[in-house]
C-alpha cells in the first residue's frame, strides 16, 4: 500500500489494528522469552491467532516481529536467523489476513539504551532498525508501526533507517507513558508529539503500559498537539494472577466502551496490547462500528525541547548567548578537548537565570570535527540541558549535531538564499526542528523594503519545499551602533514580521559590540523591539537590567499563556466539582488543625457549595457537577460528623420530598435530596407515586418545615394541586415547593403553590422559608 | 379509564426481538447532552469519563433488553389508537421496548447508596440507550418496509399517554410491563412505538 492510499483511507474511516500477541501466547501456555521463535517452531499458533483477529474483523495485522531486531536476537544467538524470523512472520501474516487485512512490520525497541544514556551508538542502533526494516520492507509489507519506544532518540533513528529505505512506506510511530505522560527516560508526551510533527511519520500514536481509562488523559494531550493522524493502543490494565492463570482486569466491554471514547474525540487508528485478546478486539469493532474520523482541530503552537525539556515559542523565547565560543579560544579549547564542566556550568548557570534555550557556536568550525559536536551533543544530553540553539555554520557538522540531538532544536541558521536554505530545509525534514533565516542574500545592511521582499521569498521557498512558516524564526539582523547601523530599521522589520504573524528573533549583543554602557543600549533597544512585536532574543541572561524588561514587556502586553475551562481559584472548590474523595479527606484533615467542625463548614465548605451553585447558575458546569459537588459535600459532612463525640447538629430544617401518586419518576427528587442535604437540610424522602393521604401521615409523623413535591408528566401534575388542597382541608400550612418536567411557575402560581425549576433554586427557596419562619402566609 | 373494543379478526402474532449488546450503545456526545452538559461545553470535562464508564459499563450489566412488537392490518384496527398524521397507511408496526425490572433495581440501589452522580448518569444512560434501541430497531423495520411514517408514541399530538394502557395489557398481554393508570409505565424505561407503512 502507498502511503497516498493509506492517507486517504485514514480520512475515510477509522482502522482497526489488531491486539497483543506475547500475552496470548502465554496464556496458550508458550512461557519462552522470545515469542518471535514461534515464527519458526510453531508458525501455526502465530497463525491461528491471527486469524481470530482477522475474523475479528481488524484492518491491520502486525508481523508478530516485535522483538525480532539484530540487537535483542543476539541475546539468544539468534542474529543469524533474523532474515528467516521475519520473513517467516510476514509470511504467516498474510496468509493469515489474505485479502481482508493490512499487513503491518510490527518494529519494536532495541532494548538497549543509546548513548549518552546507555552504551548503545547511534551507527549500531540505525543499523539494527535498517536491517530488519528492509527485509520487512522488501518483503512487501503493507506499512510499519514502530511501537512501545520508550526513548526519543532511539524512536528517532529508527525512523531515519526505515526513511532511507523507502520514503513511500505508511509508517507509524507509537511511545510508550507513564501515567504522567513521561516516558522512562524523561521525555514527555508533548516533547514527543512535537518532534513527531516534523519527522516523515505518517501516524503518532501512543501504546502499551497503560489501560484504556489510563491513557485516555493520554490521549487528549496528544490530540491537542498533533497534526497527524492519531493511532492509540492500550494494554488491559495491570495482570494479576487469579487461579493460577494471567489475567489483565480490563473487560471486553470496558475496552470496548473507551474505544468508542477515542473514536468520538478524535482517534484515526485503534487496538489493543498486552492482555488485550481477540474478543476485547471483536468487542471493540463491534462497539465502534464503521465511522469518518471525528476532525480535531489542534493547537498550532511551536515548540523547542531537549530530550526532557520543553519550552514554548510564545509568547516569548529567551535564548542564552554565553556558550559562544566565537572569538573566545578559551572557549572553543573546552569543546575540543571534552572539558565540559565548565560548560555544563554555564549552561546550569544560564538556566538558572531564566534562559528557555542555549546557544551553542563552536567558533571557527575549521578548528572543529565531527566528534567534538558530536560529544557536546550527548554530553548536554546527559545532563538534562535546556533546549539548544545549534548555531553552526558548516552543513555537515550541523547534520552530526542534528544526528545526536535527541529532540527539536532551533537550526541558527540559513541565510536567504534558495540553495542554503534548501539544504537547511533537508536536514529540518529529516532531523525536526525550527529554523532561524538571517534576512540577507548578499548584503548585511539592506533597506527595509529589501528586507520584505527577502522575507516573502523565504516564505515562497517554504511554500514550495512544504515547510510551513511557523517553524521559520526570522532574524532581521542587529549590527554594531558604531558601524553606521540604522537600528530604526531593524525595528521596522520587526514590527513587519510581528503583523504578519512570523517569529522574529535578534542577537542582542550583536548591538553594542564593542561599545560602553552595553547593558543600557541593549536594555533600551530590547524594550523599543518587544514593543514592536519580536518573539524571541538571545541574550546574556546575567544581565538583570535587560530579563526586567522581558518581564516587564510581557505583563504589560499582557503575553501570558492562555488558560480555557473553568478557573478553580479554591482547591476545595475544585475537589468538590472533579469528585474526588481522597483529596476531599485530605483538604479537611488539614483544615482541622487551624480549624472546629463547624468553622470548617462555614469557613470552606459553604463558601465552596455556594460557589458551586453561582457557577451552575451562570453555566460554567452543570447538572453532573453540581450533583457530584453535592455527593462530596455529603460525605464531608458525615465525615465531620463522625469525627466528634457531641451529635453535630447543622440542620437548617426538615424537609419531606415526595413523587405524586401515579408518577414513578423520581431521579429528579433523588437530586434534590442530595443537594438539600449537601446544604445542610434534613430530608425525609418518602419515595414515589405516594397518594397525598400517605404524604398527610408523613406530614404528623416528621412535622416537617417545607414539603417538596415532585411530577413528572401531565398526566399527574394535577395531584400536586390535589396534594395542596388535600393537606390545606386538613389545615396543614407548611410551604409546598413543587418541581419537576410538567411544572411551571404560572402553574404553580394558579395551583396556589411555590416553584423551583432546579436545586439551586430549591436551596434558595428553602433558605428563605427557614428565615421567615415555617408559615406559608408568612411567607407569601 | 373506559375500555375499548377492539375489532380483531385475525390472531394477532406477538413477537420478541432481543437486542444486541452494541444495539444498546449510545453516543458519549448525546449521553452527557442528555446530563445536561452542552456539546459545546463536553471537551471541558473529559476528567469525568472514568466516572462515567464505569457507569456505562455497570449499566449494561444490569439490562435485560427486549423488544416486543407485531403488525397489524390497520383494517383490523379501531381507528382510535392511530394517529391522525398515520392517514393512508396500511400496516401499522407498534413495538414496545423495554431495558427490564434489572435495570430499575439497579437505579434503586443507586439511590439506597446515596450515589446520586452515579444514578444521574446511568438513568440518564438508559433513556438513551432505550432510544438507541428504538433507532436501530426503526431502522430494521424501515430496511424491510421502506415507506413508513416517524417514529410515534402515544403521549404526543392527538394520542394521549393513557393509550399505553390499552397497548400493553389489552393487546400485547405483557405481564413484565406493569402500566399505572396515568400510562406511565413500569420498568421505567420502557417504550410503545408505533410505524406506519404505506402499503
């Protein structure tokens, strides 16, 4: 299949890939390490397993040749069968699948970490994943998946092996999280996602570790940032053993029904993986059927990150100058003769100041080879840098430096020129990353309009080699004061590229070069460019004067990240309204060392409630919210009550609620009791369809202060009328609040009765009748 | 209310459907909309699919769907159960649909736990659910029949609620649907539907 063909068949319908293989074999009783062996020994169990996914009805079979890669096969002696296990495994597959299923290589990691981590190379690593690509590929593979990676660098290397091979394969590219979306070595979903964007993948995706409610916040931080298709594989939760056999907790239905979750939001390929077995996969198609894609909008932000780092373009990037070996031999001999130290200082030091991003300049590059940038690479690696600004001159040492870097950096630079930037656009498809453009072709100094016409060239270049502008930072270039520089100019420039929307970028320094009082004209330009809309700024971070202004800029035009949803200003306020016990214990158990049981209700949790019920009033949550708060409101409540020997006593008033007769409905009234009881009101629920000589009985037996019915339709709101006529002969005056679909306040008003459309409105009324008294006349 | 006559020439033939556990399934989108969150509004609250699955799920344990539905001539019918805008059909289709006494159990339990939220939803699950089974249910008939009218029940326009009476024990003779005399029916979620076609 072509990757054109896939592409189109991704916007179609969402697939179906198949589940998990090591788990199932074990449960047929294959206890050996290496299941990929079976390829060979017992290709007939590989078989009949996919074949049960098949009648399942999956679109994508993977080659059970996860494991099957040079480096984890020489563990068991097995190097010199890899040609053999993996066309086995191909070939068992597509028998399997015949002409109703995608047959996919499956490529899983090498198990081994790469440098600077573990001791892995990058030319070993690569080599592992090309061969076993290309005797997959040259097998005719229908596509790759790349799955359960756990390191960036090495999910990367394996994508430039099966890209040197065929730029036409469909190719999927999955890591593997942590519940906090980290992987195990550091690097998060976001990092992640971001590189993804950039590098020839045609799916990003997320599999295995987690189970389907695990990952599914996974899954919405992925979706948010990509701009590709999105493909999501859980596994079925942790195994435990019960009756001596593996078992993993996630049902077919559960599955099934998160399924059908990351279909609605926004998935394009779905399955499972360790524990997930043929008929959660059946269970799944079933469940989410034959369906478009749900389209997704993304947050079209840009990025810079290291392998554990990530920081944001806006709405403004702080780039540190000091590992700027350019006239400084001092410098320049520290790379060269691998004593890092002191650069690793510098950098700690530089992120200590608020740098977002290093600049690294080796100095005169034909003092530099190929080792050194590569040893700066994974040294900073190692010790967890900032994200870095790759300002290197030479292509060649730029692509090693490229090779090694784990995530996206920023490329400085590219001059204007089509050839240069070409070649810069290269290794940016190839490698990720953004790109700094000087704004000249030949000339430093060129005038503004010149400048323009530069700048929409670059962009047409762009255009043509699809590289999209937001990943082109534009550099309008500062010269020195003192050689007749027209800083105004510059200014000009970026007041352009800020209305157009382009990044902008400017080595500050460059200003005052060899001139006194640097601190105040680079201070007072930087001010003059922020204002002008510049985005980003290298800059000697130690200057305390110049990091103000950046501040200062940037609070006062307001440039701070945008926040959506609701703004939970007190952490009570927003456990009540996510529902969660255990912070809600934890929250009290607190506040009880300052504070009595009923300070603490009247200090927190009725100050909360309230919030809650202003919030549901105004539409910022709703109906599940506010009773869920109510829910927790309770069980605080209990909660205190139990925790003193005297009876707590917070009842505001008796209330008795009941459904009409005839009527069965009573999920409304259910809620109103929870609401009133959150809110302090004892209340009697005489349940449903109750005749009005029951609620009478009631009535003497509980004497309460309000009584609240409740109909349903209209063929019985009438007896809320009978009720009120009933008790009102027996000359029982207590305020009747009535509710529910078929009531009103114009009925309620000609039924001689109080309305309340909702709980909140219910609370209010209640307040106010226990304020004036229990008298109906008195109320009215 | 009075009894009717009706004039039935022909042994009427009661049969059972029972739907498919996917049958029962519902869009998210539309059970949070039924729970009163706004579409609009979803995306802000996916923290709560845990919570809700959960009850998704324990709610399809506790369903005991069924459909029961035949097909009358409408010339054996007494034209006062039919809807004035069914005019012109000649087989009418009433079906009723019920998710089962195990799923009121299940909601009253809820209920006697205090688990309101858990209640909210799966009540508000079921009357999709229901619905659900209702729309797949239409749309088999309609595959089979092809021209029919929408989809009625009594309770709307110019057939009052208290015909479910009528429909249930009179016709159908259902014994697992209880119909109070305000034609509100017992399991609570339970539905009378009626197709006209055109033929």
């Amino acid at each position: 299949m072509k990757r054109k063909e896939f592409i189109n068949l991704l916007n179609e319908r969402i697939l179906f890939i198949d589940g998990a293989y090591g788990t199932e074999f074990l449960k047929k009783g294959y206890k050996d390490k290496l299941i990929e062996l079976l390829n060979i020994t017992n290709p007939d169990i590989v078989e009949s397993l996919q074949q049960q996914y098949v009648n399942a009805k999956v679109d994508i079979l993977l080659t059970n040749t996860f494991s099957a890669n040079l480096i984890k096969l020489k563990n068991y002696n097995l190097e010199t069968e890899i040609e053999r296990i993996n066309l086995n495994a191909y070939k068992i597959a597509r028998n399997a699948a015949g002409d109703k299923a995608f047959v996919f290589g499956d490529i899983g990691p090498t198990g081994s970490l790469m440098e600077p981590l573990g001791e892995l190379p990058f030319d070993e690593c690569y080599n592992c994943f090309y061969t076993q690509a290309k005797i997959l590929i040259e097998a005719k593979v229908d596509g790759i998946i790349l799955e359960t990676f756990s390191e960036i660098k090495e999910l990367k290397t394996a994508i430039l092996a099966i890209r040197d091979i065929s730029l036409d394969i469909p190719l999927i590219a999955q890591m593997t999280f942590t519940k906090e979306g980290i992987s195990t070595t550091g690097s998060s979903l976001e990092i992640f996602t971001t590189l993804m964007n950039d590098l020839d993948v045609d799916v990003i995706g997320i599999n295995c570790t987690l189970s389907s409610e695990e990952i599914f916040p996974l899954f919405l931080r992925l979706k948010k940032l990509s701009k590709k298709p999105i493909s999501i594989e859980p596994n079925g939760g942790n195994p435990e053993i019960i009756g001596g056999k593996l078992t993993y907790k996630t049902t077919p239905v559960e599955f099934a029904l998160y399924a059908k979750d990351f279909a609605e939001n926004g998935a394009n390929i779905i399955g499972g993986c360790c524990g997930i077995g043929p008929t959660h996969i059946k269970k799944m198609i079933d469940f989410v059927g034959m369906r478009k894609p749900t389209k997704i909008d993304y947050e079209n932000r840009q990025y810079v990150s290291s392998r554990t780092i990530i920081k944001p373009l806006d709405p403004f990037l702080i780039i540190g100058e000091k590992i700027n070996a350019s006239a400084n031999k001092k410098l320049q001999r520290l790379f060269i003769n691998n004593e890092f130290d002191s650069l690793i200082s510098l950098a700690s030091k530089q992120k200590d100041e608020k740098a977002d991003c290093l600049d690294i300049n080796f100095g005169k590059e034909d003092k530099i080879n190929e080792q050194v940038v590569k040893n700066t690479m994974l040294i900073f690696d190692k010790y967890n840098s900032l994200p870095l600004s790759l300002d290197i001159i030479d292509i060649n040492l730029l692509e090693v430096a490229l090779k090694h870097y784990p995530a996206r950096p920023i490329i400085n630079s590219s001059l204007a020129k089509k050839d240069d930037l070409e070649k810069h656009i290269t290794l940016m498809k190839r490698y990720g990353g953004l790109l700094v453009v000087l704004i000249m072709e030949k000339e430093v100094n060129e005038d503004y309009q010149k400048k323009k016409k530069i700048v929409n060239k670059v962009l047409k270049i762009c255009e043509e080699n699809k590289i999209g502008e937001e990943r082109i930072i534009f550099d309008p270039i500062l010269l020195p004061l003192n050689s007749c520089f027209d800083y105004k100019n510059t200014l000009k420039v970026i007041e352009y590229l800020s209305n157009k929307k382009l990044y902008s970028i400017i080595g500050l320094s460059n200003l005052s070069y060899k001139i006194d009082e640097k601190e105040k004209i680079n201070a007072a330009f930087l001010s003059l460019a922020l204002d002008k809309g510049l985005s980003s700024v290298i800059v000697d971070t130690s200057s305390k004067i110049t990091m103000d202004i950046i501040q200062g800029n940037l609070l006062l035009n307001n440039r701070s990240s945008f926040r959506d949803g609701i703004d939970f200003e007190n952490p009570l306020l927003e456990i009540l309204i996510k529902g969660d016990k255990d912070a809600a214990l934890a929250f009290v158990d607190e506040k009880l060392k300052e504070l009595n049981p009923i300070e603490f209700i009247e200090n927190h949790l009725s100050k909360a409630m309230e919030k809650v019920g202003y919030l549901f009033s105004n539409g910022k949550i709703f109906l599940p919210h506010l009773i869920i708060s109510s829910e927790i409101a309770q069980f605080i409540l209990e909660y205190l009550k139990n925790k003193i020997d005297d009876k707590l006593d917070i009842s505001k008033g008796k209330i008795i609620l009941a459904t009409v007769k005839d009527d069965i409905h009573d999920i409304g009234k259910n809620i109103i009791a929870a609401i009133l009881k959150s809110n302090g009101f004892e209340v009697y629920d005489i349940g449903k369809n109750v005749s009005k000589e029951e609620i009478l009985q009631k009535v003497y037996e509980i004497k309460p202060d309000i009584i609240g019915l409740s109909a349903m339709m209209t063929s019985t709101v009438s007896y809320i009328k009978d009720t009120f006529e009933f008790l009102k002969s027996n000359n029982i005056k207590i305020p009747i609040i009535a509710g529910g679909a078929s009531m009103n306040k114009n009925l309620a008003d000609q039924y001689g009765v109080l309305y309340a459309k909702d709980g909140i409105e219910a609370i209010k009324l209640c307040n106010e009748i226990i304020k004036k008294g229990n008298s109906y006349e008195s109320y009215k | 209310m009075e009894s009717r006559e009706f004039i039935i020439n022909k042994k009427i033939m009661i049969k059972t459907y029972i739907p498919d556990l996917k049958e029962c399934i519902c869009d998210k989108k539309i059970l949070l909309s039924r729970a009163k969150i706004p579409f609009s509004k979803q995306s802000q609250f996916l923290y709560m699919n845990q919570k809700i699955n959960k009850i998704i799920s324990e709610s399809l344990n506790n369903i005991d769907p069924k459909i029961f539905y035949t097909n009358l001539d409408v010339k054996d019918i007494e034209i006062d159960i039919i809807p004035k805008s069914f005019n012109g059909i000649g087989l009418l289709t009433i079906f009723i649909s019920t998710l089962g006494d195990i799923f009121d159990r299940y909601i009253d339990n809820l209920i006697f736990k205090e688990e309101y939220f858990e209640m909210f939803i799966a009540d508000s699950w079921g009357s999709e659910s229901l619905e659900k089974i209702n729309k797949n249910f239409d749309k088999k008939l309609r595959d089979k029949y092809k021209n029919g009218t929408i989809r009625f029940s009594p309770g709307y326009k110019d057939i009052d609620i208290t015909v479910n009476k009528i429909i249930i024990n009179e016709i159908f003779k259902i014994k697992e649907i209880k119909v109070y005399d305000s034609g509100i029916m017992k399991p609570r979620k339970s539905t009378v539907c009626f197709i006209g076609w055109f033929i």
